[in-house]
C-alpha cells in the first residue's frame, strides 16, 4: 500500500507540471498590459513602468515561469497586488466556505442519490424507476444558478426562511454559519444527486443480475439483506468513483453559485482575480484546485480496497 501512495503522489508531479505551464501561458499571453489593468485608466507611463519592473513582467517569459516555479516548490505561490498578502494565505482564507459548502452539498446530494437509485434498481420498469429517472434527467439539465435563484425567490423573498444570501463563519454558531449555505448547498447538491442517481442504478442493476444475488434470492434470502449487504458493497466502487469526481467538482465548479449567494470563497476569489488580472492568485488558486483534485480522487482509489478486499489483493 506505502508503495501504491508513492507511485500515485509521484504521478502528480508531471501533471501538476504540465497545469503550471498552460495556466502559466493562458494567464500571461492574455491580450492587454496587466500593469496598466491593475493601475487603471489614470495611471502614468512611469508608474506602469515601475509596476512592470515590481511584479517581474518586464522579464522574458520563460524567466517569470521558472521564477515562479521555483517559488511554488519553496511553498510560495506569490503575493497578491490588490489584496497585499501571499496567496497561500488568500487562498486558505476563502477556502473554508468553500470546503463548507461542499461537504453541505455532498451530503445533500447522497442522501437523496443513494436510496433514490436503489429504490429505481429494485423497480426496474415500474412506474417509481420511471419517475426517478425522468426528476434525474430534469435535475441534470436545470442550471445550478437558476435553481439558486428560484431558492433564493421561494425561501428567501416570499417565505423569509432564510437569508437571501452572505455568509458567516462557524465560529458565529452552528446554525447561523449553515443557514447562509443551505439554499447553495441545495442548488449545488440537488445536480450531483442526479448524477450519482443514475450510476448507483445503473450499477446496482449490473449486480443484482448476477449469478450469486440469483442464488441468493432462490435459497430465501430476504429482499432486504441481499439489496444492502451483498448487491449494495458490491455495486458501491462506481458509485464511489462518481462521489469522488463529484465532490472534486463542488470544490472547484462553485464558482456561479457562490457569486449568486455571495459566499466568500474560492470561486468568488478567482473571479475577483479575473477581473483585476492578478496573475499570482488566479496561477495559485488553479494549481491549488488541481492539486485537491487529483489528491480526492487518490483518496477514492485507496477507499476501493476498505470497501472491496478483492481490489487491495490485486494491487499486492
């Protein structure tokens, strides 16, 4: 297993490599000067000039990348301009409400994903598989951002349940920190159990027709048993593999939703970023989204041999 984690965290290193190069050249090849950008319309010619020179653009390319790559291997991604701290310490800050609000929503999406497609597995052709497929398909078409904004209209305007939008740490208190998340995490929550609906379905039918849950069933097994303690684990690795790809995309796709509720979080940092061309932040948040998605689904690879010992005996 030590020897699995070090080939699959040594495998990072090429791809992380590969992200700092596009992002690097996206980033700096942008049309525009982004001295003047930050300066705005009344900056001098001299005082562009001296901003240039502050941040290092006046330097070939290559240069500013192998500065910066070896800045990122020493821990430092760089200072913002506009915020005057270094990136890491941004990006940790807005990352809370991020990881808050992903943890929210992926619980949301479970508890409606999982039940919901092993109810459709089990009633395959009834009238409850037709009617789960077809909410499924509605809530993987419906944009997160206009369910956001239909929950903000319902709950938040004409019933006055919950704040429209905002946020507030943990450290005001339970409730008060997950009131402010609950409608986002619903909008964010509600697409991902589609998802996961429909491969927990898909892939309890594939074990539900095997030969053992056959014999199962002929020997008397009750329903119930052979649903959860046989077809369940054994259609689980898929399912697990989509909960890890979707929870990666809650950190990193939050983006519109959390502008829309105005949370303060990595989404709304990179947007900010964008708009002012701060080339520090936007190249350490996108490293930094890469790098937590590759280390969840390396978290997900190793769950497979706790939920299936066959997947830890074919790794040895």
């Amino acid at each position: 297993m030590g020897s699995y984690i070090l080939k699959r965290i040594l495998s990072l290193i090429p791809v992380l490599f590969v992200v700092s190069i596009v992002i690097f050249m996206i980033v700096h090849l942008t049309p525009g000067d982004p001295a003047a950008v930050m300066l705005g319309e009344e900056a001098t010619a001299e005082q562009i000039s001296e901003l240039r020179e502050q941040l290092g653009l006046n330097l070939p390319i290559y240069e500013q990348y192998v500065q910066w790559v070896f800045g990122v291997m020493k821990g430092d991604l760089g200072t913002s301009f506009f915020m005057k701290e270094p990136v890491t310490e941004a990006i940790f800050e807005h990352l809370k409400p991020t990881v808050s609000l992903a943890i929210l929503a992926q619980i949301v999406a479970l508890v409606i994903a999982i039940p919901v497609g092993i109810i459709a597995a089990t009633r395959r052709g009834t009238l409850a598989d037709s009617s789960i497929m077809g909410f499924s398909l509605l809530g993987m078409s419906v944009p997160s951002f206009l369910l956001g904004l239909l929950l903000i209209l319902l709950f938040g305007v004409q019933l006055g349940w919950l704040p429209v939008a905002g946020y507030k740490p943990l450290s005001a208190g339970v409730w008060d920190h997950f009131k402010y998340l609950i409608m986002p995490a619903i909008s964010l929550g509600s697409i991902q159990a589609a998802l996961i609906a429909r491969m927990t379905r898909t892939s309890m039918l594939d074990v539900l027709n095997t030969n053992y849950i056959k014999t199962a069933t002929a020997k008397g097994v009750k329903k119930r048993n052979i649903v959860y303690r046989h077809a369940l684990r054994n259609a689980f690795l898929p399912v697990l593999t989509v909960i890890g790809q979707s929870f990666g995309t809650l950190i990193a796709g939050a983006v519109v939703t959390e502008t829309i509720f105005n949370i303060p979080g990595i989404g709304q940092l990179i947007i900010n970023s964008v708009a002012r061309r701060d080339y520090a932040v936007i190249q350490g948040v996108v490293l930094f989204v890469t790098l937590s998605y590759v280390l969840i689904n390396l978290v997900i690879d190793l769950l497979y041999s706790v939920i299936d010992p066959r997947v830890r005996l074919e790794r040895k």
